[in-house]
C-alpha cells in the first residue's frame, strides 16, 4: 500500500524538475504591495501555523488508478518556527484503521526568488523528498513539484486554503497528464 508519504521518497533528476517547474515558476509568486508595487516578502507565510492543531486526514488509498477509496486518520501537527520565521518544522502524527503515519516537514524560505521550499520526511523510512517550490498570493499557497510515482513522472501540487486563526486546509494532487488534470490524493484539516 502507497501512502501520500512514501510519494516523497523517490529522487527527481535535477533537469526535469527545471523543466517542470520553469512553466508553473509565475504561479505562486508573492502579491505586490498596493501601496507601493514592490514584490511582498513572504517570509512569514506560514506564521499562522505555528503552535498545535488537531489533524484530520483523508488519504486516498491507491491514487491515479481510479480507485475512489479513503483512508482516514485523526492526530496532531505541531510547526514551531526557526530563524525567526524564514523556516520552520512541522511534525504530523495520525492514526486511523489504515495505521499510523509520522511525517516532519522542513520548509525554508529563499528571500531571493521569495519562495518556499518544503520538504517531507516519513519515519517509515527517514529520506528526505524533493522541495515542492512556491509561496503565497493573497492568503491562498500553492507549491509544486515532480516526482516519480508507480514508474512514471507525475506533478504534485500542494495547495494551503481556507486560513483563519483557528483552521486551515491542505489539499495535495497529483497529475499524470502535465498539469491539464488533477487528482487529489492527501485532504488535511487542522483546527485549534
């Protein structure tokens, strides 16, 4: 069985996530200030999700095979900032009938290209996967990456919505097809 967390273990070459993400690279760039035009700086981004969250998962068990089943899982998300916001770690533990799944997400900002690297590491087998790159754009994240799954090259999309003080979603989907369409796979709730 394939959870959303061993889609992160498999290595990208370098040329084709270039390749890959050279067309998506406007997409999750951050808003211009309306006062005065400058690119915003994104580096506290993800203050909103510092502290702890109760987590509800939804898991789609065998994804881009057109099965429709779910798994679902409760648990914890804990993200505690670093270097005064430009990174922080974010540890997941959940449980439900499927099992148990215990990730750490490392996400560093890059004040240059004002994006977000995220990173995603499972306890099951303790790699680290490759960045999903992007940022924010008028309280809405989306980040992209490739990966290979079941053999093929696939995008994977994470998108951050619905924030307020107290919940946020994260949805994440894969495309088989270049970005035309998109299945999701990972539906993630989180409240105080």
């Amino acid at each position: 069985m394939t959870t959303a967390a061993d889609c992160f273990r498999v290595p990208v070459r370098l040329m084709a996530l270039v390749v890959c993400l050279l067309p998506l690279q406007g997409l999750a760039e951050p808003a211009a200030d309306p006062a005065t035009g400058a690119q915003a700086d994104g580096q506290h981004d993800f203050d909103f999700e510092f502290g702890s969250w109760k987590a509800k998962v939804s898991r789609l068990v065998d994804p881009l095979s057109g099965s429709d089943t779910w798994a679902e899982y409760e648990g914890t998300s804990v993200v505690r900032k670093v270097w005064n916001g430009r990174a922080n770690l974010g540890e997941l533990q959940i449980e439900g009938p499927a099992g148990r799944i215990q990730g750490l997400s490392l996400r560093l900002y890059n004040p240059d290209t004002r994006q977000w690297h995220i990173h995603w590491a499972s306890s099951r087998d303790g790699l680290i996967g490759p960045a999903m790159v992007g940022g924010f754009e008028n309280g809405h994240g989306k980040f992209y990456n490739q990966e290979t799954f079941n053999g093929r090259a696939i995008l994977v999309r994470f998108i951050f919505s619905d924030i307020t003080p107290t919940s946020f979603r994260l949805e994440q989907a894969f495309s088989a097809d270049g970005g035309e369409s998109w299945e999701s796979n990972w539906i993630a709730t989180f409240a105080r």
